[in-house]
C-alpha cells in the first residue's frame, strides 16, 4: 500500500482528498503546512506528496525545493488555483510531475495519483 503526505491548509479540502485516497486503498498523512510536512517527510517513508502552493510558514515551492533536495525519488503533484501561472511554472521547473487546477474532480486526482504511482 503506498503512503501519500497531502499537504493542504484548508481542513475541508485535505480531508475531503485524505477521504477519496483512502477509499482508494491508500495511507494518508495530512500536514496543514508545510512546515509539518517537512517534519512528516522525515519520519515517514512516502510514495507521493500531494501539496498546494499557498501554505502558510513555508509556502509549496519551498516545501517543493526541499522534498527534491532531500527526497528526489518522492513524486510531488501540485493542487493548486490556476491563477498561481508564475508559481505552477516555478514548480514544473523544480521537477513536479503533475499540476491539478482548484477546484478539481476527485475522480481525476484519483486517475493521476494511479498514473504518477
């Protein structure tokens, strides 16, 4: 079973992915921010890292920088609104392997979660 970090500071949204994931059979691990996402990142082994880029303490682009540095392996899909165009190029640059546009369809992260794993 693949252990997925979802890293998202609305609770509603973060559950309502950490829900649909499970159903789907895999371990959920929510961080609210990225700064416990970091702290996540070394005590747990992950297969993916679903993150947003508006965080607060440490916004996804640096949480992105530090899980390449430190995790290269660990694909990372962007949840995001599209009107962040700048910070979604940002993090393609960084090497993240998808980008899912606010608000989205469960059915589809679900089908790119399967894709990216």
């Amino acid at each position: 079973m693949s252990t997925i970090l979802v890293v998202e500071d609305n609770e509603m949204v973060a559950n309502a992915v950490a829900f649909k994931l499970k159903r789907e059979g895999y371990e959920v691990v929510l961080a609210l921010d990225g700064r416990e996402a970091k702290k996540e990142l070394g005590q747990k082994k992950f297969e993916l890292i679903i993150t947003d880029i508006m965080l607060p303490y440490m916004n996804g682009i640096e949480l992105i920088e530090y899980a390449k540095t430190n995790y290269p392996s660990i694909p990372i899909i962007v949840l995001s609104v599209a009107n962040q165009e700048k910070m979604v190029m940002n993090a393609f640059q960084l090497g993240v392997e998808d980008f899912i546009s606010k608000p989205f369809n469960p059915n589809e992260l679900i089908l790119r979660v399967k894709r990216v794993l």
